[in-house]
C-alpha cells in the first residue's frame, strides 16, 4: 500500500464514518448545502458542489437523489418567493422558454453533482 | 462485483460527460445568463434602485409612481438633472447606448456583420462631428453646465447599478456616457424627422421613367383645402425638373437609411371662448416609431423656479413635450426641405468650385465588427458636407444637422416660458427639427408657430426651391451662415417671424398637412396626405359649433377611428366587387361606416385591398425598373391618380388592378376572424425576441386616422397628452412602459390602457411607490 493509497482508505473510511453517523451526515450536508446555494448567488457553480455535498454524505442513493430533489425545491420557490415578493413573477414569466429552462437548470446541476453518491 | 463495478463506471461515465458537457464554451454561455442567482438575465431581479445617494450637486430626492415615472424636486437644477440622469441610467441605459452607437457608426462592434451597411452610412455622414459641433454651440452656457450634471447621473447609475440583460446578451460592457452622446440622440431625433432623400428618388423616376411621371407619383402639394393657417400670402417659385440623378442602386442604398415612412402627429389647440372650462385645451400625439422600452420616456421635474411634466427622449434631460405649471406645449413634424443635394466636377482628389479646385477634407473611419473582420472605409467631405461616393454615386449631402444646434437651449428655457414674448425667445433657439409648435397657457394665450431653422438657398442671389439637385460647382443653390460641422450663424435663414404663425388663434389643428397655401418662403418638399386634418378639423368644427370641448371630448377625439382614405375610395370598391361578384366584399364595404375598429371585417378587407394595390400597381412596376419600394408614392396618389394617366401603361390597367387586388383581400381575409386579428401592435425591441418585445394585442386605427397607427414598420402615438389650461387637469398615455428593464413590472405596464385610450392623470403630486434621495456631498 503506497502512502497516496494509505490516504484514499483513510478518507473513505472517514466519509462511510460520516454517512452511518446521522447527526454528522446531516451537519455536513446542511453546511454543503448552504455553501453551495450560497455561492450560486455569484456562479452556478454553487449548485454542482450543493449536489455534490449530498451525494458524498447520503446514506444511500435514494437519500441523495431525494434530498438532491429538495434542494432544487427549495431553489424553486426561493426564486420564484423573490421575484413575487418584489412583484416580478409575471415579468419572470413572460421571458418563456428561458424562464423554463433557467428552472430546470439548476436541478440537472444539482443531480449532477449527487449523482457522485452513484460511484462511491 | 463485476455488475456493480461495470454500473459504477457507466455512471461515472455519465458524470463524466456531464462535466464535459458544461465545458462547451456554448453551454456555458448559456448558463451564465439563465442560472437562478447569478445568471445575467436575472441582473433585474429584485428591488429597484431605492434609498440614499451621494449627490454631487446637492439635494435631489425621486419619487417613482404607481407607473414608474420618476418625480424629480431639487432646489438647484444641477442637482435636480444629475437625479435626473441617473434615473435614465438605470431605467434606459441599454436603449442610450444603442442610440448612440446607431449615430456613432458603431453597433457593429457589438452586433456583429448584420449592421456593418448602417455604420458605413453613419460614418460616412459623420454625426459624431455633428453632435461635438452642438456642444460647441453651447459651450460657456449654463445649458452646459446643466447638462454637465445630467451626464454624470447617468454614469454614476452605469458604474453602480446592474448592467442591462441586452448587455449580457451581447457579451460586453457599456461605455461612459458623454455630452457628445446626448448631442448624438439630437441628431438622431432630427434625422428622423427630415432625414429626406425623396429629391434623389423623384430624379431617379424621372431618369427611369419620364420627368411627367416623376411630377405626379411625387407632387409638390396635395389638392385638399384644409391648411393649417386658411388664406394664402405671396406666390412662391416653380419647381423645375431634375437635370441630373445618382444611380438609382446609390439611391436605394441612401434610402435604407431614411426614418420610416409614415411618421407623423396630431396637435391642436383650442382657445378658452370654446371650452367648458374657459381656458385653453391643448392636445398632442406624436407618430413616431413604436417600440420596446419606447422612445419616449416620462418625466415630471421640480425646482422653486420650474415645474415640468410630460416626455422626453432618453438621453435628454429636459421634458419636450408637456406641461409646465402655467402653460402647455406640443409638436408636429412640417416635415422641413432642411437637406440639399450637390454634384460636383471631381479630379481624384479635389471638386471644383467656380474657377477653384479645392481638396476633399478626407479621413479614414474603421468599422470595427463583433466576429468578423473589420473595415475602414475613406471619409471625404466637401464644403457642403460629406461627398457620398458610394454605387458610382458622386454627391454632396447638406443637411441642417451637420451643423451645431442650439435645440437643447430653446427646450430647456420651455420650462420657464409664461406668455408669448417667453415663448419666441425660447423657441427662436429651436434650430432643427423644424416643427409646427402648438401653445396655451392660463392666461388664455394659445399660439401656432412653425420653428426651426430652414435655409433660403440662392442661385445667382436668388431665392430657389431646394426639391432640384444643385450643381455643387457652378455654385448654385448655396445656404449663406451655414458651414458643415461648424456653429452657423443663420444668417441666410428664413426669420422666425417670416415663417408660419398665428397668434391667439380660436382653434388651430395640425396633422402634418399643408401649412398654407401660398407660404412666403419655401420651407417643404410636401407635407402629409390630408386624411386626418380633414377629419380633425371637421370634428373640431363641430364640436366649436356644439360647444362640447372639454378634456373627455378631446381624448375621445385623438382616439377617432374614422379613415377618411376609406370614405373616399370604398364606393369604388364595393362598385367594383359588385362588378366582380365578390358578394361578401361588396356587402361588407357597402354597409360600412369607415370606423377602423377590430371587431369588423370591413376594415380587414379593406387594408388587405389597399396592401395588395399598392403592391401591384407601385411596389412590382418599380421594383421591375430596379427602384425599391422606398419609391412607391403615398396613398393620395394610389388613391386619385386617374385611371388613363401614363403609370397604367407601365403598372397595368387601373380597373383591372383594382378587381385584382380585391379578390385576393376577399381570398386573404378569410384567414381571419376580423380585423383585430389582423392587426396587431407589433412593438418590438430592436433585438427582436420575444421575451424582449411587448406582447400583441388587436389595435384598431391606421395610418389615416386620428387614432393612428402603421402595422409595418410599426408606428403609432407614442405619447398622447390632452390638457385643460382652465381647469388645470392633465390627462396622458404612454406606449408601453417607462422603465425597459425587461423584468420591471413597469416595463410595459401601460400598454393595454394605451390601446384602449385609456388615459391618466398626469397629476404633480405621485403616489409615491419607491424613493432614491440624493444627498448633497458638497456646496
């Protein structure tokens, strides 16, 4: 066993420690989240690394893909709230088709990045 | 496991994949502009611009109404007009830069090849010199000073506001705003206003066709006897023919340039012995070209010493068309001859004068294109301005705008004018573009005043016509005070007083039509077909005789839908479908009341026939003679040329052109449920997309009525104001909305209520919605 290897053992051991402790699984997935949506405020980006934080620390792949699923909700109606709140919705509507796809975008960004629970 | 191992790196596969996808450069782009959050499109999303600011010239505070039109007080008018500016930063900014770069020559370095043909015209004609010449002519002015002020607004909004979805679109970054920049959107106004090469396209006709031809598809007045002034004065000057023409391919490029046909306005004002308040009632709507945001935007300005409210143009700081707290104003176009054409005797690098051979002023301009290689095109200029050379075209373009123009004075001392002797010192800075100037204010005074300077070209000393082509070198046609790219001095310019006026005039109308009949000095080419000034003085003759002038009958009348084109043709028409069998056709138009509403099928036939008409008997004949469709004469010729006039020989039978083009509106208008599903607003943003344009709605009208409006290009009363002098109300509509920020819900929140007529009060005191304060940062 080399020392890169060494580590990449100890790092999966660490994230399977994470993934059975629900408690820790949770704080690390809410932290991700929250960085990631934080950060998707400046680049979308954000989004690919909140995904990314579910799917490392998701117990299964059906919690990843779940929680992948609130999070693009939460997304959703965050937007949608402001743009309301500040009297845009139907001015955010009648842009069409890029309204469609600027909703759909960021649950493919979401689930690309949880979709690393698929291979871990 | 072998099944899992297999799964696991076809899922890591398409992972993979994924993150290459987001790789794609195109891809990427795209996400940068939609993605929720920091996506470019989204710049607009969430409160508008609100709280405190530093104001460099002192206090200013904004109140924005329930329709987003800002309120402006500040006790100094520096502070006031850099509130003003940065408003329009934000509320205008990308609309400022493509303005100028239209003027500028440089909407290519953003758009790309599609607009390298409009920057070689605009440089070749040389705004820019232009617009610096203005501000010369106003230099050490506290014009300029205030003007100063407004400019720096609108870089402070630029530098600390959101950048414009368009700006995302296009991937760049907007420059600075300028003084030059304001001048520019001056110019741009002009231009499209008397931007005119009508005298080189009749030449063309007469070289095509034959001089006769040219004289009557392109007369010098229109046989109607409702002039603006009634009673004529001296006799003025005969035309002559055209001795010479460019090449028509060289005309149909200038062509390209010209504003849209079909531009106009309606003004009128009524003195208080007529009204129900007893004082004035002054209306105004202008026709200018329709679009998304428009190209008016609506202000209301305070200080201890003005108040002003109504619109202006973005880029502008002062209101030109409005209210102030004692009078009211508004325009028409006349529409000026203020543009000459010269031919010149040229060896390579001089024109000849006289006995003179003087050097082309010449330069390089490069033209620099977003995605393709850029051009630099040789700029050579005369003393008549520049020398087009363009499709073995050789003329020189005199244009009243080419020199600097004091306009921005005459509309900014509007807001203090009180009574007549205010009135002609402030407008006897109007330099271009000449207008019918309407006027009231409480004291009961009301004026009608054409403004603008008009050149009195001399041959030999002589007062001549300027619809000829002058012989640049034998010094014909010369406009004395005036130099291109220069401050003239006017001297050799008709006098205010010498042009058309009348002076606390009852009533007095104007659609653009013949000002008088026998003017003392040449002053148009042709003014407008007469449809609408007959139906307005008509409605106003009666409602004078009925005594019902007040603010309710006047909106009712700039909403009037009755096409006087369509009185006068239609008993033909339904004569002829009668004739032809087209039962349905002759039965709709027979019973028909002229009214252009949506609801009907009449008035779809009848636009259908009137489109397919022009078509066949100008539109095909020209274009088959190689001229384009910028020749085709105006509706009063497509309507009286008689059926054995020389045209038909080229065009085809009149009779038979006419049956013709009713079957085929009868065979179209099938395709609709009426004319409202024809007809539709059609106001776009210049990107032309979907998301970025008004959404369309039936729109009753057409181009011969009151309430009016052109489906292609898309042209309509942009602003339309009625205002009682006695009883002080103000009642006003703007054509979509004030803000174009796509997702303002101002951006076309006054679209609906401007199809409909249905008017506001364009009251002093808002309901305030948002406030920006200025707060002064020094003395």
């Amino acid at each position: 066993m080399t020392l890169n290897e060494g580590h990449l053992v100890g790092v999966v051991t660490r994230i399977a420690l994470i993934r059975s402790t629900a408690s820790l699984r949770l704080a690390l997935v809410s932290v991700g989240i929250l960085f990631g949506l934080s950060l998707a405020l400046f680049h979308w980006v954000g989004f690919i690394l909140a995904g990314f934080t579910i799917g490392l620390f998701a117990a299964s792949v059906k919690e990843a893909m779940v929680a992948a699923l609130f999070v693009w909700i939460v997304v959703l109606i965050t937007f949608l709230g402001y743009a309301t709140w500040y009297g845009q919705l139907d001015r955010v509507f009648s842009l069409g088709e890029l309204t469609f796809l600027a909703l759909i975008l960021p649950l493919a960004l979401i689930f690309l990045g949880a979709a690393v629970r698929t291979v871990t | 496991m072998p099944f899992s191992l297999t799964r696991r790196r076809l899922l890591a596969g398409g992972i993979a994949g994924g993150l290459a996808v987001l790789a794609v450069p195109s891809v990427r782009e795209y996400i940068d502009l939609l993605a929720p959050g920091s996506g470019g499109v989204w710049g607009d999303l969430g409160p508008a611009p609100s709280g405190t600011i530093d104001g460099p010239y002192g206090d200013a505070t904004v109140r924005y109404d329930e329709e987003g039109v800002p309120h402006i007080e500040a006790d100094d008018e520096r502070a006031l007009q850099y509130a003003h500016g940065y408003v329009q930063g934000y509320d205008r900014l990308f609309q400022l830069d493509l303005f100028r770069r239209q003027l500028r020559g440089t909407l290519s370095a953003v758009a790309g090849e599609v607009t390298v043909e409009s920057d070689e015209f605009h440089r070749r004609l040389a705004f820019e010199r232009a617009a610096e010449a203005n501000a010369a002519a106003i230099s050490r002015t506290e014009t300029a000073s205030i003007l100063e002020a407004y400019v720096a607004g609108i870089n402070t909004a630029k530098a600390d506001l959101t950048a414009p979805i368009e700006t995302s679109l296009l991937e760049y970054d907007i420059d600075s705003w300028t003084m030059t920049d304001s001048f520019l959107i001056e110019k741009l106004m002009a231009w499209e206003l008397t931007g005119s090469f009508r005298t080189l396209r009749r030449a063309a006709l007469a070289e095509t066709f034959s001089p006769s031809i040219a004289d009557d598809l392109y007369p010098s007045r229109y046989d109607h006897d409702v002039p603006v002034l009634p009673g004529g004065r001296d006799a003025i000057m005969d035309r002559s023919s055209p001795n010479w023409s460019p090449p028509p391919a060289a005309v149909n490029w200038l062509s390209s340039f010209e504003p849209p046909a079909g531009q106009g306005s309606n003004c009128w004002v009524v003195s208080g012995e007529h009204t129900a308040s007893g004082g004035p009632i002054l209306a105004n709507d202008p026709h200018l070209s329709l679009m998304a945001p428009p190209i008016w935007y609506e202000v209301s300005l305070e200080t201890p010493s003005f108040a002003t409210r109504g619109v202006t143009f973005p880029g502008t700081p002062f209101v030109v068309i409005g209210r102030s707290r004692h009078a009211a104003w508004g325009f028409t176009n006349v529409p000026a001859d203020v543009m000459d054409f010269y031919s010149f005797e040229v060896d390579d690098e001089a024109y000849r004068i006289g006995d003179d051979w003087l050097a082309f002023e010449t330069d390089e301009a490069t033209i620099s294109v977003a995605g393709g290689d850029d051009r630099t095109i040789e700029r050579r200029f005369t003393n008549h301005g520049p020398f087009i050379d363009r499709h073995d075209a050789e003329v020189a373009i005199q244009w009243t705008g080419f020199g600097g123009t004091r306009t921005i004075a005459a509309i900014r001392d509007m807001q203090w004018v009180d009574g007549h002797d205010s009135l002609l010192e402030a407008v006897d800075q109007w330099d271009l573009p000449p207008q019918n100037f309407v006027y009231a204010d409480i004291h009961g005074n009301t004026r009608y005043q054409l403004i603008g300077k008009i050149p009195i070209r001399r041959t030999d000393g002589e007062a001549v016509r300027g619809d000829q082509l002058f012989d640049g070198s034998a010094g014909v046609g010369r406009w004395d005070g005036f130099e291109p790219y220069t401050v003239p001095t006017w001297d050799g310019f008709i006098p205010l007083d010498e042009l058309p006026h009348a002076v606390d005039p009852a009533v007095v109308s104007n659609a653009n039509q013949r000002i008088v009949d026998d003017p003392l000095h040449y002053h148009a080419e042709i003014h407008a077909t007469p449809y609408r000034a007959e139906r307005l003085v008509d409605r106003l003759d009666a409602a004078v005789a009925d005594g019902s002038i007040d603010i309710e009958s006047m909106i009712a009348l700039q909403q009037d839908i009755h096409d006087a084109l369509a009185e006068a043709v239609s008993p033909e028409l339904a004569e002829m479908a009668d004739t032809a069998d087209l039962d349905a056709v002759h039965e709709a138009l027979d019973d028909w009341d002229y009214q252009m509403r949506t609801d009907a099928w009449a008035p779809l036939v009848f636009e259908l026939w009137l489109d397919r008409f022009r078509t066949l008997a100008f539109t095909d004949p020209l274009e088959a003679a190689g001229l384009d469709d910028s020749y085709v004469p105006s509706d009063w010729i497509l309507a009286n040329l008689p059926a054995d006039h020389d045209w038909f020989s080229t065009a085809g039978d009149r009779d038979a052109l006419v049956t013709e083009a009713l079957e085929w509106a009868a065979s179209e208008a099938a395709e609709y449920d009426d004319f409202g599903s024809f007809q539709q607003t059609q106001i776009d943003h210049p990107f032309e997309v979907g998301f970025l344009s008004y959404p369309r709605y039936p729109m009753p009208g057409s181009t011969h009525t009151l309430k009016n409006f052109r489906r292609d290009p898309t042209i309509g009363p942009g602003w339309q104001q009625v205002i009682d002098l006695g009883s002080e109300e103000a009642y006003g509509r703007l054509a979509g909305g004030n803000i174009g920020r796509v997702l303002s819900p101002h951006y076309a929140d006054q679209l609906t209520a401007w199809i409909e007529g249905n008017y506001k009060p364009l009251d002093w005191s808002p309901t305030e919605t948002r406030r920006l304060e200025f707060r002064g940062t020094s003395s």
